[in-house]
C-alpha cells in the first residue's frame, strides 16, 4: 500500500508541474503575441516568413516589420544562404 500511495503521489506532483509549465508557455504565448502586435504596428508594412527545411513559408503575420529567423549566425555578417 505505501508503495501505490508514493507512486500516487509522484503521478500528482508530475501534474502540477506539468499544469504550471502549461501556465508559463500561456504567459509566455500573450507576451510574445503582444510583442509581436506592438512590433508589427511601429513600422512599415511586410509580411512575416519562416525559413525551414530548406523552404521559406508565409506564416500568415502581415503588417508593419519584416521580420525573419535565421538558424545560423556569422559574426561577419549574413552567411550566403542562411537566410
């Protein structure tokens, strides 16, 4: 019986945190949205693009900055390529 009372109680501290770790990634969720919306209303319009496997892909964020992401970075300035 105390061995299925500790495993009881390893289950529900593994779904606490896991409830908490789903509460960060939501604040963390609004304050890149909000960022993001805060950016996108500064500066002139664009269109926001994803570079993956090789393709660039229209994510569907349109309005004021063009933002990109790039896998690698070159201290000298942009690989040829990389973005």
């Amino acid at each position: 019986m105390e061995i299925l009372s500790l495993m009881n109680l390893s289950v529900n501290l593994v779904l606490e945190d896991i409830q908490k770790l789903f509460e960060v990634q939501k604040q963390i969720d609004k304050f890149v949205s909000l960022m993001i919306s805060l950016i996108l209303d500064s500066n002139s319009y664009s269109i926001i693009y994803c570079y993956f496997h090789g393709a660039w892909s229209n994510t569907r964020f349109e309005g004021t900055l063009f933002i990109f992401q790039c896998d690698s970075f070159y201290l000298g300035g942009l690989e040829p390529g990389c973005c």
